[in-house]
C-alpha cells in the first residue's frame, strides 16, 4: 500500500524544468547552508559493511514502473512504496544499482571476510519519513526518486538501525532502463589546437562489441561519421578505500571523438553512436555547439569559472548538512544563461564523489545541459586527486582513494600528458594556462616549466587576455583555513610564481578550493601596486587575485577582525565568475551569485597593447645603453 508522495515533479521530468522547482525551494534556505560544513561524501555516513540481514516477512518495498526511458529519457522518476510492522524514524531506503548487491558480488578480496557480507554502498539514500510524515506511526511510507541511466539496472531496500548500523529489512524486485548501456552525458572540450572540439560520453559498449563514433558536421549541411576512442579503468587502478571497496562501482566504457578541422564560429550538430558488430547502430540524442574563434579573433567571447560545484540530487535524497545544494542553483543559472556563455572552466573539485563512484554519473548527467553544449574545461582538486602515497603533493585522504583516475577519464583535458592535468587552451583573445595544484609546482619541477611556457609563448598583441587558474589558492585567501594556520595561500604558491605573473603581466589569477568569492587589488608581493577598483585602465601594474570557489559545496568562512589591505571584494555565498572579452581592450570580469544570477562586484580592464608592453614593477629588463 502507498501514500500519495508530496515531491511535486511529475515522471519525465526535465534536468532543467526540476532544476527550477528545486532552485524555488533552495533559495529561501541557502543563508542556512551557509554554516561551514566539513565536506563529508554523505554516503560515506553509511556502515554498508556492517550490515545485517534481518528480512521481515511483512515488510516490503516496490516500485514502479518497473521499465524506464520508454520515450527514451535517459532519467526518470520512480515511486517507492514501503511498509514496515515496527517502523522507526531513522529507517532509510538504500538504491542499489547493480540491483544484485547482496554478498554474492562481493569480490574475493573482500576485507569484510566474516558476516555480515554486504561489500557496495548504495548509489543513494532518503529516510523513510522524508515525504510520509507519519510513517513512525503508520509504518507506511513513499518516495519519489528520480534515477537515471548508469548502465545497470536497480532495487531498493528498507533498512532500520539508521545509516550507522543499518539491518536489512525488505527489498524491491529491480527496475531497468529500457537500454541500460545507452551512450548519454557527452561532455565537450577543447581540443589540442583551436579548430579541435573533443566530445566524451559513456557507455555500456566495450571494444569487444560495438565501434563507438560520432556523427557531425555543420549545421545543415553532410554529416560525417568519425570514430571514437574507448577507455576505462578497473577496481585494481584506485589506491584505496572507499573507491577500491564499497564505494567501487564499474564506470562502464567513456568515449571520445574528436571534430577536427573546425571553421571558426560555426555551429555544429553531432550525435554519439555505437554501431553493434551484428549491424545494428544505438544513437545518443542529437546535440549542437559552436566552434571555436580563432585565437585573437575580434569578436564577443564569455567564459564562466567556478570551482567546487559538486552534485546534488534534486529528489533530496544523499542530503547531510546541505552538502552541495548550493550545485543545483549554479547549475540552474549557467543552463539559463547559456546562450550567453562560450565556454566553462571548472577549476577542480568536481563533484565530490570522494571513492563512491556512482557519483561521477550523477554529476555527468547533472551538467549535460552545459557541458553538451559547451566546452566543459576542469581541472584537477584535492578531492580528485589526494592519497597518501600516490605522488599527490599533499598527502591527504581527500579523493577517497580515486587519485585521480575517474577524473582523468570521465573528462577530457588537452594536456600532453592528462595524469598530469596541467594545460593551456586558447578561446579567441584570451589564453587560459591552468594548473594542476594537486602536483608539485615550485621552481625546477616539470609544473613550473610548462606555467612560465605558457605564460610566455602567448602573443599579446592577439591575445591580450592572460588568466592563470588553479584549483588551491596559489594567490590570496582571507579563509580561516588559511588563517589558522598563519597563512593567506598555499605555503609556497605565492612564493613561488609571482614572479612569474608579474613578469608575464597575467591579468586574473582565479582559483576554487575556498568556498566563497573574495578579490584582490592588482597586488604584487603582499602590496596593492594600484588602488583596489572596479576600472582599470592603462599600463598593466600586477596581477588581480580572484577566489571563485563556490560553485556548490558547504561554503567556507573568512577571517575574523581587520582585513587584509589586499582583500578588496568578499562574498561568503554560492556563485561563479565570468569573464566577458569585449574586443582588444576591454576585458570585464562580473561575480555572479547562483541563487539569483545577480552581479554582486565586478570590474574591467580597459587598455592598449602598448599598456602592456610598458614596463612596470620588476616585468622589464634593464635596457641597453648602446644606440
Ligand atoms: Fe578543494
């Protein structure tokens, strides 16, 4: 038997339209989130490997329907009905996908080797009473959840004892997509030259029995077909626990293509493909982008950053301390926005899957609306990359044991070498060098050769627009995680490139890490070389410092008592950058909040090539005095 649930959004749903209903909602209660939370992956709250099974024969869970993405839909909403003869308020219902997550998958190398046996943390969690207020006392309950296509099919089950200790008490026959392998997700890139786009989806088609491809070409016009390449990686390539243990879920197959030869500015349509050895051709949906400018092309460019998004679930579920709601109103805004943005940079910290894999389709399929339709640029973070003993230069759990293998597989990156996750791109005016603080920059290491190449191999006079992005604050930083520890950076991020950016006269060093917004005057070692304004104009004097994390986790908090000279601009709320590139001369930079799209500071730089050239504060060598 069922209740009527109170979750509005109707079945088919749209990311975007539930994206609305959920951004209405959160807007009133985001000055809550506000308290700083320790970035915890909620699913790390469950002691899945402390289960017991404690079945109970007039308890039950269903769902229906029990075939999805009959139109095709690559997500859909189900409904959970559920009793359960001596209920509690901690009772929760688990998703699983594999639907069979009883200990007969568990691996060989299980560590758990006495009962209970269960070894896969579920994909998502809502307690039983979230929508049925009166389950304690009815024993009744329902759910609407919102799934979508992971490869796998899915059940659902009731457990008591809360997340810590949690009994298995019933559990659903499974629900399944209608082609659960199906390629969805494509996310764009650029690729390693400026008439390149890169396209990555994922699939269920391994090597052994489709050839993935795509199918593009202008708008209109003869498409053609160009294969794809296929990668993925095993349990065995994580480092450690969760992602090597209960958090372990097989990331299926990612594909690339590449749309070569591009003419500047053209709108492009492309569709993913698999075509089956016995003939037969599975289509993704059809998508459209725009190709790249020419570098130093004169025309309008828009390029959003963040860092720190993460991923929510907008049926409510995963929810511990408000983790990263704050990603569905950021996500809502950039999607509304869309027509007026060319390109997004997420500067690492994507979306906090922390070794719980399962995560990495949810996020892919929370930015699809974006990332399909733009080049989607991230970088590598803390929580990407970090584990003890893996050559991360911080030496912390914070990836979940992943370091650094879904992240450089589910998206790509045009870097020589995309373990390294440094790399620059080119958009019209403007060159973005992005770094990679996960890995050793100081002078003498690899890191720091390629920053100073690609500060230096750029033409200013076609590309005056020089942005360094880092996803650790390598600049400036009023945080009290900094303060604390008597510091306003990364120790040894500041010390070891300001040199760099003033001798390359970088205009906008952005970074995430730090959940809020804060910038700098032009500041150079310490001091503002220019007085902190909202328009520069002139000759270049050092470069402007921008903290751009708060995309969408638990957001940080500032110092207390007198700011810092430098520190010209805070905001401690959800929103992002952008950077709008008039022509040549005049560059505007706007920080935008998620929760209403509003600017809340900016500023422009307004200038000439020769303002660049000039020489100001330690960027000149001496002249000669011969003549
Ligand atoms: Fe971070």
């Amino acid at each position: 038997m069922q209740q009527a649930s109170t979750m509005k959004s109707p079945p088919g749903t749209t990311m975007v339209a539930a994206l609305v209903h959920v951004l209405v909602a959160f807007s009133a209660a985001s000055s809550a989130a506000a308290a700083a939370t320790a970035g915890e992956q909620p699913l790390s709250k469950i002691g899945i490997h402390r289960t017991t099974f404690e079945i109970h024969p007039g308890a039950s869970v269903d769902v229906s329907p029990l075939l999805l993405g009959l139109q095709g839909q690559d997500q859909e909403w189900v409904t959970i009905g559920y009793s359960n003869p001596r209920p509690s308020k901690d009772d929760w219902i688990g998703v699983f996908s594999p639907a069979n997550f009883s200990d007969s998958i568990c691996p060989a190398e299980n560590q758990w080797v006495a009962p209970p046996l269960l070894c896969t943390a579920p994909i998502k969690f809502q307690y039983a009473n979230y929508t049925s207020t009166d389950y304690v006392k009815t024993g009744q309950g329902s759910l609407r959840l919102q799934l979508i296509n992971q490869r796998s099919d899915f059940s659902f089950a009731l457990f008591s004892g809360g997340l810590s200790n949690p009994k298995l008490i019933a559990r659903s026959d499974s629900t399944t997509f209608v082609n659960p392998k199906a390629p969805v997700y494509p996310r764009l890139a650029q690729g390693k030259s400026w008439n390149e786009m890169t396209v990555t989806w994922t699939s269920g088609y391994s090597t052994k029995e489709a050839t993935a491809f795509v199918e593009w070409g202008v708008q209109g016009q003869i498409q053609i077909l160009s294969p794809a390449v296929t990668l993925t990686f095993s349990r065995n390539t994580m480092c450690g626990p969760p992602a090597r243990t209960v958090g372990w879920r097989d990331p299926g197959f990612i594909h690339t293509g590449f749309f070569k030869d591009l003419w500047p500015n053209l709108k492009y349509t492309y569709r993913i493909g698999h075509r089956l050895f016995n003939g037969q051709i599975v289509w993704g949906h059809q998508y459209s982008f725009k190709a790249s400018p020419y570098p130093g092309e004169d025309s309008l460019q828009r390029v959003v950053i963040f860092g720190d998004l993460g991923k929510a679930e907008i049926d409510g579920s995963n929810e511990y301390n408000d983790f990263e709601r704050g990603s569905i109103n950021t996500t809502y805004q950039l999607v509304k926005d869309l027509k007026n943005i060319d390109m997004v940079m997420h500067i690492g910290d994507i979306c906090y899957a922390n070794g719980y894999l399962s995560q990495w389709d949810q996020f892919t399929a929370q930015v699809e609306p974006i990332a399909s339709t733009v080049p989607y640029m991230v970088a590598s973070g803390n929580h990407e990359r970090d584990w003890p003993g893996s050559g991360s230069f911080y030496g912390n759990i914070d990836s979940g044991g992943e370091c650094g293998v879904p992240a450089q597989n589910m998206f790509y990156v045009p870097a020589e070498n995309r373990e390294q996750f440094w790399y620059s791109t080119d958009y019209g005016m403007f060159r973005f060098c992005v770094a990679n603080t996960e890995l050793d920059w100081r002078p003498g290491t690899e890191q720091y050769k390629f920053i100073e190449h690609c500060f230096s191999s750029v033409d200013r006079q076609k590309q005056p627009w020089l942005i360094f992005l880092a996803h650790r604050v390598l600049g400036y930083s009023s945080a009290t995680f900094y303060g604390e520890e008597g510091t306003t950076e990364e120790p040894m991020g500041r010390e070891s490139l300001q040199s760099l950016w003033q001798k390359y006269r970088v205009d906008i060093a952005m970074y995430g890490h730090v959940h809020g917004y804060e910038r700098t005057c032009p500041v150079y070692e310490n001091v503002c070389v220019t007085k902190a304004s909202d328009k520069y104009s002139g000759v270049f004097t050092a470069t402007t410092h921008v903290v751009v994390g708060g995309g969408g986790a638990s957001l940080a908090e500032y110092t207390a008592g007198p700011r810092a000279r430098w520190s010209h601009a805070q905001d401690l709320d959800y929103g992002f950058a952008k950077l709008t590139a008039f022509n040549h001369s005049t560059l505007l930079m706007e920080y935008k909040r998620s929760r209403d799209g509003s600017v809340h500071d900016s500023f422009t730089i307004s200038r000439d090539y020769r303002d660049i050239l000039a020489c100001g504060v330690d960027n000149c060598p001496s002249t000669t005095m011969a003549s």
